[in-house]
C-alpha cells in the first residue's frame, strides 16, 4: 500500500512564523514565503541583529 498524506500537510510555510500558507500569498522574498509583509521585515530585522552580534563576537574572539 502507498503512504497517506496527513490531512493538514501544507506546502508552504511562513518563514518567519512558520505558519502554514493556505494559498501563495505575494510575499515571496529571497526564495522563502512570509504570511506577511510584516513578518518578511520581521525575519530581516532579525537576521540583521544576528550578523551583527556574529559581527562583534569575532574581534572579541581573537583578542583572547
């Protein structure tokens, strides 16, 4: 016998939230998909703040 999909297996899901995506909305950015325009800036925000923090960790690395 085949395998069964589970009944609520989305295809796309929000990047950010990771909600699931009834329909393609038209925020698709990057090769991802976000629920939002908002949460697209949400996800850029923070990967922002996170190559900053990688940013200052690396000097602070070598001093040691």
């Amino acid at each position: 016998m085949g395998k069964v999909k589970p009944e609520h297996e989305w295809k796309f899901k929000c990047a950010n939230t990771g909600k699931a995506l009834k329909r393609k909305k038209r925020y698709y950015r990057n090769g991802k998909y976000y629920i939002t325009k908002a949460a697209w800036q949400a996800q850029v925000k923070k990967d922002a703040e996170a190559a900053k923090a990688k940013e200052a960790e690396a000097p602070a690395a070598e001093n040691k």
